[in-house]
C-alpha cells in the first residue's frame, strides 16, 4: 500500500514540475518570437524609407547612380532574405546597411543634397531606424541565448526535445558577410552626427 | 564587451540598490528621532514623544503619497518645461524611442526647457510614468551621438528606478529640514513660556539640549547623505549609458562639452539640482569636488568612464585644454 502512495506521490511531483517546465519554456519562446517582431517592424520600416530616398537623390546624383542601384539591389536582396531565417537576413540587412552609409557618404559630396530638407528628414529617419535595428538585435540576441541556454541545460532538455523545442538563431550575420565592400569616394567621411 | 565588465555593471546595480534601502531606513529613523526628541522636550513625557513620532510619520506619509503621485507634475512645472512631440523635434523623439529601445522601458514623455544652458533630467514614479526634460541648449550644442549618451544617462535614471528615489528622498530629506526649521523657530519664539517648565528637573534640560542638537544636525546629515547617494547615482548612469549605446565617445564627448559650458540653468534650484545630467546650478569654477555637491566632477566622471572602457584617464590640464578648444 505505501508503495503505490509512494509511487502516486512521485509520479504527482514529476507531473507538476513537467507543467512548470513546459510553461516557462513556451514563456521564453514567446519572448523569442515579440523580440523578433520587433526587429521586424524596423525593417519593414527601412525597405519603405529606401524607394523615397532613391527618389529624392536620384535627380542629384547623374555620376553616381552605381550606388544607388547598389542600394536598390541590397534592399531587394534583404526583402527576398526575409523567409530564409535570422541568420541570411541579418546577413543581407547588413549588406543594406553598408550600402546606405556608401550613399550618405556620397550625398556628402553634393551640397545641394546636404540642403535638401526631405533628404535631411529622410537620413534622420533611417539613422534612427538603423538604431532601433541594432538595439533591437541586441535585445532579442539576450532573449534567443536565454532560450537556448535553457532548452540545452537539464533538466529542461528532457522535456524540450520531445515537445519540439528546437535552437532558434542569433540575428547576427557571420563575420565574413558583415564584411562590407568599401567604397573608395577618395575621401575620409566625417565622424559623428 | 567583457565579462568584467557586465560583472562591473552587475556590481554597481546592486550596490547602489542597497545604499538606496539604507537611506530611506536611515532618514525614517532620523525623523523618527527628530519627532521624539521635539515631543519630548515639548511635553517632557515619553509619550508625548511617541505621539510626535506618529505625527512625524504622517506627516512624512502624505508628503511621500503627494510626491509619488504628482511629484513629477510639481519638478515640470516648476522647471517651466512644456511637453513636445514627434513634429515638433524628430530628432529629439526618434533619440529617445532608440534608448527606450536600447534599455528596454516605454518610451517616456518628453518635454523641453527654454534655456541655452544645456542639461537634462528623469522624472517620474516608474518606467511606465515617468518624464524626460531637456534643455533647448542641449539639443542646440549636441551632436546626435552625444544626445544619444545624454538620453542614455537619464533612461538608466528611469530603468533604475532612480527617479522614484530622487522624488522620495527629496521629499524626506525636506520634511526633515522643514521640521528642524519649524521646531528652531518655535524653540526661540516660545522660548520665554516655556521657562517655568525648566524647573521640573534636570533631565527635561538635558532632552532639551539633545533636542536642539538633533535639530541642528538633521538637516545636514539629511543633505549629505542624499549628495552621496546620487554621486554614485551619476556614476552608474553614466556606466549604464555606454553599455546601452554601445558607444562611450558620445556621451564623453557630451560631458566634456556641457562641463565646458559656463552657464548656469535659470529654472534650477537646490531642491531640483540633484536631478540634472550635471550640477545646473554652481558655473563652471564652482562645479568642483566637495562633500556638499550633489554631482562629481566632470573631470571624475570622464575618468570613471573611461577607466570602464580601458583608456588612460585624463588629467584636469587636458581637460583646461579641451575647454579652450571648445
């Protein structure tokens, strides 16, 4: 008779600390998933903004349209990158951004366009999207190495494979595709603002 | 980043978290004391000392309960600061919504003072209420990732909690300093009535003199533990900016400009001063090191940071030098 209360009681633990378990890994996913949102919104924000700048540049700038159809492209590639994972699109994001900081750094050389109030507005908007991507980034990396940690370490990990808790992926591109093609323009741009 | 210095960041949270519990414990018993010693000599019985205690305590209750919930209202108001928005200063705003990002809290109201000194300060109850003031000078003499630094600095204030404390203690620390006036000044005016009393024993002169000695030094024990306090306050937002923005060149840059700066903030007073990015009130000569000030110098500050990020600290001739340069 002990034995089975004894048994009951046991079982009664495991059943309850499974429960546990299970909650706060599907909390820690959730974070994961909102996280993410998060950047993606930002990106969104980005593709929208890039169209308006190419418009307002392009009269400007006759000699140097292969930044803009460098910018063009990268924004096309990093749309396409949005179904491949975290890891391609943070990949090609990166790709964009290296591209846009070319294009300010031409628009530098063009007075008129260093005057232009719409291009202003417009820089203004995409340095601050650019920001909220990287403290974004940062926030959701914290959030995917907490998960992971925890579906990897026992004794969530008894649990975490059998209900399709899987590794979730940084968003941070591999240190040879963060690697930006410099544009030599013949000139240092400046530091700051 | 190094793992030492998160361990560093980790430290500091915690350190500061509990001188905040010690303060708040310290200044009730203080007032508690003050209570008892003024009912004492008044009644010259133990109970009226402990019926002064109560009234101590609720007297510091409601003005605590009036500081939680308006006190950020009374510090705008009497900054002059008026609430602004997205069209009015998208640089300001999208700065601001990027650091709320960074430090993980809501994006807090936003308001601007009218004045070319540039500072800043953090008000509210919590994340979820709280307020950011900035000067017009500010965003005119900043660059963007110098107010990055800056913004930084005051969110950490908001993360931390630390605008809940500054509203509390500015309000504890003053109930204790308008309690010590109130008692000195009846102490002198009433001082003829109470002579007769004087005959009933030795003892009630001796709580007498305890009394007016407790009436002196609260006060001042009040003030100095509450500069101490927020100078390790400054410190760790500072620390707490650069781990946010990434970027610890802006917001040193954003120090030595505004410490070169020599005008002092119109709206600023000594019971709002100890809020502010840098001291608002002493110019530049007087923004020194003393145990009065509520903000170390900028001097310390720079050298604190950059001893964080591992780069040699500079010395107050580089500084003089930075300055005339400026």
């Amino acid at each position: 008779m002990e034995v089975v209360w004894i048994v009951l009681i046991v079982l009664a633990v495991l059943v309850v600390g499974g429960i546990f378990i299970y909650n706060s890994l599907v909390q820690k996913r959730l974070q994961v998933d909102e996280a993410f949102a998060q950047i993606e919104v930002q990106l969104k924000r980005r593709w929208d903004l890039i169209p308006n700048l190419v418009n307002a540049v392009k009269s400007y700038m006759g000699f140097e349209q292969q930044v803009l159809t460098q910018v063009t492209e990268a924004r096309a590639n990093a749309v396409a990158a949005g179904a491949q994972g975290p890891a391609q699109q943070a990949a090609a994001e990166g790709m964009l951004t290296g591209a846009l900081r070319s294009l300010f750094a031409v628009v530098e050389n063009y007075p008129e366009l260093k005057a232009n109030q719409n291009v202003l507005e417009l820089q203004e908007q995409l340095t601050t999207t650019e920001n909220q991507i990287g403290f974004s980034r940062q926030h959701y990396n914290a959030t995917v190495r907490d998960y992971n940690t925890s579906i990897a370490t026992f004794p969530n990990l008894l649990l975490a494979g059998p209900l399709g808790f899987s590794r979730r992926e940084f968003f941070d591109a591999e240190p040879e595709a963060a690697q930006v093609p410099r544009v030599d323009l013949g000139y240092t741009p400046p530091s700051g603002g | 980043m190094a793992a030492g210095q998160v361990q560093t960041f980790y430290a500091q949270i915690a350190a500061n978290r509990r001188r905040s519990v010690l303060l708040v414990v310290a200044v009730f018993l203080l007032l508690g004391a003050l209570g008892f010693a003024i009912g004492y000599a008044y009644s010259e019985d133990p109970v009226g000392g402990i019926v002064a205690i109560a009234i101590a305590f609720v007297i510091a209750l409601v003005m605590t309960s009036v500081s939680y919930f308006a006190g950020d209202a009374l510090v705008l108001t009497a900054s002059r600061a008026r609430l602004t928005n997205e069209a009015d200063q998208p640089r300001l705003m999208n700065v601001v919504r990027e650091m709320s990002i960074a430090a993980n809290v809501p994006p807090p109201k936003v308001y601007l003072i009218d004045d070319s000194a540039p500072n800043a300060f953090a008000t509210g109850r919590d994340p979820q209420h709280a307020s950011i003031a900035v000067t017009t000078g500010l965003l005119d003499k900043l660059d963007r990732e110098e107010l990055q630094g800056v913004i930084g600095h005051e969110l950490s204030h908001v993360r931390n909690l630390d605008i809940r404390f500054a509203l509390l203690v500015g309000v504890l620390v003053g109930s204790i300093v308008l309690l010590g006036d109130f008692f000195l000044r009846s102490l002198w005016w009433g001082g003829g009535r109470r002579g007769g009393s004087r005959r009933g024993g030795g003892g009630a002169a001796i709580l007498l003199v305890i009394a007016v000695v407790l009436a002196i030094l609260a006060p001042m024990f009040a003030r100095l533990i509450q500069f101490a306090v927020s100078r390790q306050r400054e410190y760790l937002a500072d620390a707490t900016s650069i781990e946010l923005t990434r970027n610890p060149a802006g917001l040193e840059r954003a120090l030595l400009k505004i410490g070169g700066d020599r005008e002092p903030l119109e709206v600023a007073n000594r019971a709002t001063e100890h809020m502010y990015f840098v001291n608002p009130v002493k110019k530049l000569e007087a923004r020194s090191s003393g145990f009065f000030s509520t903000h170390p110098t900028i001097l310390e500050r720079v050298n604190r940071l950059r001893t964080l990020t591992g780069a040699a600290p500079l010395d107050a001739r580089t500084m003089a030098g930075l300055h005339e340069l400026g």
